[in-house]
C-alpha cells in the first residue's frame, strides 16, 4: 500500500501517478479524504475513550451522592465510545478500501501510457536470418518430442502439456543452469510451496485487478501462486530484517498457476502461454534508497541469462498503465522468435519499492536503530516453458533438428543438438 504520509504531503504527485497508470486521479483525493476522516474518527474515539475512563476512576471516589449521576455519565459515554467505536472501524474499512485503488507511485521516468507505449532501452544480439521457412515451437515440439499437448488436454484441459523426454531434461538443465547463475550472484535458493494464504496473495497486490486470473481453492481459502515472488514475499512478513550486511536475494524455484482470463483466443498452440508452469525467480529486500540500483542488478542478470542462451532479444521501459498494481518501475525481456517475426516477452523484473512489504509489515532498523520499512523488488530469471518455446524457436534448423546453446550443453550430458525422432 502506499505511504499515507506521502499522500498527504505530496497529493499532486500521486494524482500524477495514477493518471499516468490510466487510473481517474480523483482515487488519490478519495484516498487522502478517506485517509483524513479516519483520522478523525479514531480521534474522536479515543478521546471518548479517555474520558470514559476518567469517569470510571470518578466513580471509584464519589460520594454516594455524586455516585448516581457519575454512573449514568459512565452509562451514556459507554453507548456513545461503542458508537465512536464503530465509526472509527467504519472509517478504517473505507480507508482501507480507497488505499487498493491507489497503486504504487510510478518512478520519475516510466512512460506513460498502456500497453503499446512502452520505450525500447536496449537490443541484445541480431535476430537469425534464416533461409527456410522457420517452423513455430508447437510444430517443432511435437516432432521432436519435447512435449505432448494433445495428451495434456485429454488429462488436465486446454493450455495444460506433458514435458517429455528431452522436453523433462530440458527443463531440469534450465533450473540447474538458473541456479548456477544465481547462487554467485548471492542469492540464496529456496524451493518455494505453491499454495498460500489470502494475506501473503493480498499483500504482494494480486488480489487486486488480476484477481480472476488467480486459481483459489474455497475449501482450504488457500490460493496457487502465479509466481514464486508472492510465497518470497510473504517469506519475512510480519518480521524486522537485518540488511546491515547489504541486500537479501533469494532464487525461488516453485509451480506457478495461471487462470490466463482475458487471454482466450490468444496464443492458443504450444505452451508460451499455458495455466501451469515452473518458474525461478529472484527476489530481493532492500533499503528503499538502494533499490533502483538493485533493479538495475536483476535486468543485468536477466540480460545475461538470455545471452548466455543466446537468443536475441530487446529490453523495454514499461508504460505506467501497463504495471502491476505493486510495480513502480518494470523491465521487460523480450526474445525475438522468428516464427512470428515479432519479439514475446520472456523475462521481466519490478521495483515495487516500499508497497509490498508496507501491507506485509517486513522493515529493517535504520543506522540509528530504528524500524522503517524495507523495500522489495523480484526478476523472472527463467520461465521454463516460455523459454523452451523461445529455444526450439531462436535455434532451429533447416533439417528440422535444434541446436543447444553452448552454455547449456554442460546441463545435458554435452547434448549439442535436438534431433527428430526417426
């Protein structure tokens, strides 16, 4: 959630803010409104509250002539703090309710607009030319056995697959590979659960907007993650971190489930865009002032894997109105796949300064020992059935074989090429 003290001091900015998003600004006035009565409510309470103990300790020393009249002031402040009580709840519910409405304050610098307005930063590598008729990957992994979609929708339903063979060894040689990138980098490797609590869902923003995209089982009121970076989060909330010693990273590989509502008619062959997949993701907490150069840190790394997979691809400035709720800034990867001619998102990483962990209460103690609230931001560093997809894409071959990247040949037992099956 955003700083209501910020709100206060700095309303134009976040009107600013919430426009650049597409947002209506009049959410950051209804905030700072809602923000000032349930001030006032709960002032209002609690001086009830005081006097009405006052009038308690009144009623220990009165006279038993004072008494009465003491005891039917103690009778009527209790009606009117029970009152105040639950205008103050009220007011606190509202507020709460205004505060989902306004997202983070973008970062000086995000492009405004939607999805199209984007800003290209960079272009990594040359996309190939080839001089064949490139196949797309779902024609291309079906014949070379990488995985089994028809018998995926036949278990589970449509966007659903089987890894098979190379497609399992695949994915396995991607995690080790992300892992042995990560942990020199000093993050420290967890395997994540894929089921959590509303509060941990709540907290890192996806309960918001993108809530129909969220799987939730009723009976449990547990939620399947759509990414490792919600459990991550929710890893130190409630807690006081140290970060005396610089950054906490973690790698957290997990199962990831997506409804992919509003996607219907859309990348509807293969498995770039599916319901389930595995995921490793970086997470970082941070002071607030180190975070932008933190970010920078994870689209380096990001910028690396992909190299080293060498797939051509471009970084993007995200546009407001295309962020997360939690986002203040994001970096898109982008792999060209020459099936499609066009460049598909493949990685991207976020800077959600202090609005994940202000909801999920994790702070850290300021050089003078005082709590303040930490920062967060997290970096796909490798979607495995997008990146399979961009594999069998990027690295085909005329004879219908695919060419394994040098730096991954090591995780399959040297491998250097997917032949077809015979």
């Amino acid at each position: 959630m955003i700083d209501l003290r910020y709100v206060r001091d700095h309303l134009d900015e976040v009107r600013a803010s919430q426009q650049a998003r597409g947002i209506d600004p009049q959410t950051a006035d209804d905030l700072a409104a809602a923000d000032a009565s349930r001030r006032s409510a709960v002032a209002a309470f609690e001086s009830l509250r005081a006097e009405q103990k006052q009038v308690g300790q009144q009623v220990k020393k009165a006279s038993a002539e004072e008494r009465p009249a003491i005891l039917e002031r103690a009778k009527s402040l209790a009606a009117d703090v029970k009152s105040a009580e639950a205008a103050a709840d009220a007011a606190d519910g509202a507020l709460r309710e205004a505060q989902g409405l306004v997202h983070n304050l973008i970062i000086d610098g995000v492009p405004a607009g939607g999805e199209d307005d984007f800003v290209t930063l960079e272009t990594v590598g040359t996309p190939p030319e080839l001089d064949f008729e490139p196949k797309d990957h779902d024609e291309l992994g079906s014949a070379l056995g990488v995985f089994d979609i028809p018998r995926g929708a036949k278990v589970s339903g449509a966007r659903f697959y089987f890894l098979t063979g190379i497609g399992a060894q695949l994915e396995f040689a991607l995690i080790n590979f992300a892992m042995s990138k990560a942990i020199p980098n000093g993050f420290t490797p967890i395997v994540a659960p894929a089921l959590v609590r509303p509060e941990a869902m709540e907290g890192t923003g996806f309960l918001g907007a993108h809530a129909d995209e969220v799987y939730h089982l009723e009976n449990d009121d547990l939620y399947l993650v759509g990414t490792s970076e919600v459990p991550l989060a929710g890893f130190h909330s409630g807690e006081i971190v140290d970060l005396a010693d610089g950054p906490l990273r973690y790698a957290g590989f997990s199962s990831c489930f997506r409804r992919e509502a509003g996607s219907y008619g859309k990348d509807t062959k293969g498995i770039f865009r599916v319901h389930w997949f595995d995921k490793v993701e970086m997470f970082v907490y941070c002071k607030p002032e180190d975070a932008e150069a933190e970010h920078q840190r994870l689209l380096d790394w990001e910028r690396e894997f992909l190299t080293a997979l060498e797939l051509p691809f471009r970084i993007i400035d995200v546009a407001a109105g295309d962020l997360g709720s939690s986002a203040a800034r994001k970096y898109d990867c982008e792999v060209w796949f020459p099936s499609q001619q066009r460049y598909r998102e493949l990685t991207s990483t976020s800077n959600c300064t202090t609005y994940q962990a202000r909801r999920l209460g994790i702070r850290y103690r300021d050089a003078d020992g005082k709590p303040q609230v930490a920062a967060t931001l997290n970096g796909t560093l490798c979607a495995i059935t997008r990146t399979i997809a961009a594999l069998l894409d990027v690295h085909q071959q005329a004879d219908g074989s695919v060419r394994i990247p040098q730096a991954l040949q090591p995780f399959l037992g040297g491998l250097e090429t997917i032949e077809p099956r015979r």
